[in-house]
C-alpha cells in the first residue's frame, strides 16, 4: 500500500513541470503579451533565482507580464514600457 501511494507522489511530482498537452495554447508569450513598443524581456528561472531577475528587472522598470507553468523552473516574461508605446488608459 505504501508503494502505491509512493509511486502516485512521485509521478504527480514529475508531472509538474511537463509542458502544456499538444493542442493547448500557452498565454505567456511575447507575442500575447507584448503592447505596442514595449521592451520585453524572456527569462528562464529556477526555482530560488527568482528574487535576482526580479530586483535586476524591476530596478530598470520592467514590471512581470506572465509567468509559464512548472514547479522547479519556469519562463517568465517581463515589460516596461518604451519610448513609443501606447499610453495606459486612465
């Protein structure tokens, strides 16, 4: 019984940083997220790095678009607006 349960947590764990089913679209990419003359960075953390792209990026004005699934490492993409974008509606 205890193998059962011990074999299920482990396939659960490998499945958490499977890719999307074919067939599924994935939201977070530049090309979704992306407005009109903004400056996007793609950056691929693991797990524990994440607070280094996040003081780096935020302290140059990227603010985080979106991040991909996964568990142990993920992509996310940041932004900051460029000299020829669009204005944010007020």
């Amino acid at each position: 019984m205890r193998s059962i349960a011990l074999a299920a947590l482990v396939a659960a764990a490998a499945g958490a940083d499977a890719p999307p089913p074919r067939g599924t679209a994935e939201e977070c990419q530049i090309e979704r997220v992306k407005k009109q003359g903004d400056e996007c960075e793609t950056v691929r953390v693991h797990r524990g790095g994440r607070e280094r792209e996040q003081r780096d990026l935020g302290d140059k004005g990227y603010t985080l678009r979106c991040r991909t699934g996964g568990a142990a490492e993920w992509t996310e993409i940041w932004c900051k607006p460029g000299k020829d974008s669009d204005p944010e509606p007020g």
